[in-house]
C-alpha cells in the first residue's frame, strides 16, 4: 500500500475510510510481526508512515462525524 495524502482522504466517503483503515491496520500489524521475527530489513521506516496514514483517516472520519 502506497501513502495516503489528505487530498486523497477527503475524497472519500465514510464507508470507504472504514475500509482503507481496516486495510492499513492489518498492514501495520503485519509489518509489526515480521519486525518482531525479525525479517523486516528494508520496509522498516514503513511502519511509521503506515502510523501516519491510519491517523490521517482517523482525522478525516472524526470530522466528517462532528460535521
């Protein structure tokens, strides 16, 4: 998955944040059990930015739910 920017999160509908965060946390937590194994060498700095992504739609959902 690549990275998500703001201009792509407000975009798109409720439904669909749901499922891009859904996707992004099974990402994250797969990255977080190779990491753990260690075999994550070259994705490393992934995980941060996937962080970052789940935050980004996090904001945008609680927006669109305070709006």
């Amino acid at each position: 998955m690549s990275r998500i920017t703001m201009k792509t999160v407000k975009g798109l509908s409720e439904k669909d944040l749901k499922n891009k965060i859904q996707e992004s946390r099974s990402e994250l937590a797969k990255l977080r059990v190779d990491g753990s194994k260690g075999t994550l060498r070259k994705e490393s700095g992934k995980i941060k930015a996937v962080r970052r992504d789940i935050a980004r739609m996090l904001t945008r959902l609680n927006e669109m739910k305070n709006q």
